[in-house]
C-alpha cells in the first residue's frame, strides 16, 4: 500500500474507526515495547542521522534515530515495498521517542540509493513500475541475502552507543518486511527479544524456505497482526 492510502474498509469491534495506515502507527511502537517492558510513557526527543552499514554485499544507506540522551534497546525495521521514505522515517521516530535506538535501512540498498520509488510509483496500474520494482527488489530477495543482512544490522546497532546491549532487540516490519521479522529472530536468535510484524506477506508458504519454518531457532516473542480486511491467507 501507497504511503498516501487510505483503506475503505475499517477495523471492528472497537467502536472506533482506525484505517490500515493509522492501525500501524498506533500499534508499531507498543507491540515492541509490551515484550520488552522498555516503554516510557511519554515521547522523549529524538535525534535523526543518515548512516552508512557495511554488509557483507556492500554499503547500506539507513537512518538511525535514539532519544537525545542516555542507552536504550535497539530496534531494527524493515519497511514495506515502496521502501524508506518519510513515513518510514516518521515510524521510526515514533518508535524511537517511546525509549529505543532505531535504525531504518534501505532494504534495495544494492541498487539503488534511497528513495528508489518516488511518489508517483504505482506497481498495480503501470507496468513500468512493475518491472522496476522486480528490477529493484532482485537482488534483495536472493537466497540468503536478508539473512546476510539482518546479521549486520544487528551488529551496527551493537557497536552505537546509544543502544543498550544489556537489553534484547526488538524487530519491526510492514508486508514485505513481516517474513524478515521472522528472519532476523532466527538469524540472531540471542540477541532478538521481541519482534512486531503488521499486514505480513508471505508468512506461510508452501516453499522450504517458508518462514513459518523458521520457529524452532526463535527465542523472541512475536506480535502479528492481521487487520480484518487484509488478505487472510
């Protein structure tokens, strides 16, 4: 989904209306921080750097956003197809103001610096989107490539110090980043306490490299949720 979509149909049983989009802002931060038990209670400031993380296949472009003073648990987040852009740094911040270091990387880094999708991206209606976005996305979703990722991800974070390495990480991710929720938990399985994943895709496949398969390696206590209009498979 677009950064700038709404959905028609809303959430129920709430007695209040809250869109796919709002569900995530509301949720994201909190899912991490009941497992982890580091919320504040209040927004705290935060501070905002452009960063460089070395992988094993390059050099990542990302955002790293902490609270202006003191450690905290670090937070990675994998973004949705459009990649990062402004809402994802938005959500990052949001989730950096309850009491962690986040780092938001550009998941396309090997092809492309962010923002790879401009506003004007529209995967459904125009085909040559879609063949940028296959483009774009290949060498991500390459066997192994995420989990390669995902392991130096949580090394930066390790080696800030703004990030408390006495406490457990926690890992966020929307669509196309909920199967690397689960990936990260297992890739680094003692150093991921919590993740919280939003409207995933691809949770259960009929592959061998499912990710459902992967929960006998995860320690981490997972959050999922599936609103009531997103697809139920």
């Amino acid at each position: 989904m677009a950064e700038n979509e709404q959905d028609p149909q809303r959430l129920k049983g709430s007695g209040t209306e809250v869109s796919r989009r709002d569900f995530v802002a509301l949720s994201a931060a909190a899912g991490v921080a009941v497992a982890t038990g580091s919320v504040t209670g209040r927004e705290l400031p935060v501070i905002e750097t452009e960063v460089e993380v070395k992988t094993a296949d390059g050099s990542c472009d990302a955002v790293f956003i902490h609270p202006t003073g003191g450690t905290y648990p670090g937070v990675l987040i994998w973004h949705d197809s459009p990649g990062l852009r402004p809402v994802m740094r938005a959500l990052g911040r949001r989730i950096a103001g309850e009491g962690y270091s986040a780092l938001v990387p550009n998941l396309f880094y090997r092809e492309a610096k962010a923002p790879v999708f401009d506003s004007s991206f529209d995967y459904a209606h125009n085909s040559a989107d879609r063949e940028k976005y296959r483009r774009m996305t290949a060498s991500f979703f390459a066997a192994g490539a995420a989990e390669r990722d995902a392991v130096a991800y949580v090394a930066f974070l390790d080696a800030q110090r703004q990030v408390n390495k006495k406490k457990k990480m926690g890992t966020h991710g929307y669509c196309l980043g909920g199967p690397y929720v689960m990936k990260t938990a297992a890739a680094v399985p003692d150093r991921i306490g919590a993740g919280a994943v939003f409207h995933g895709g691809f949770l259960v496949t009929e592959k061998p490299t499912s990710p459902h398969l992967l929960a006998p390696k995860i320690k981490a206590r997972l959050y999922f949720a599936i609103a009531s209009d997103d697809d139920k498979r």
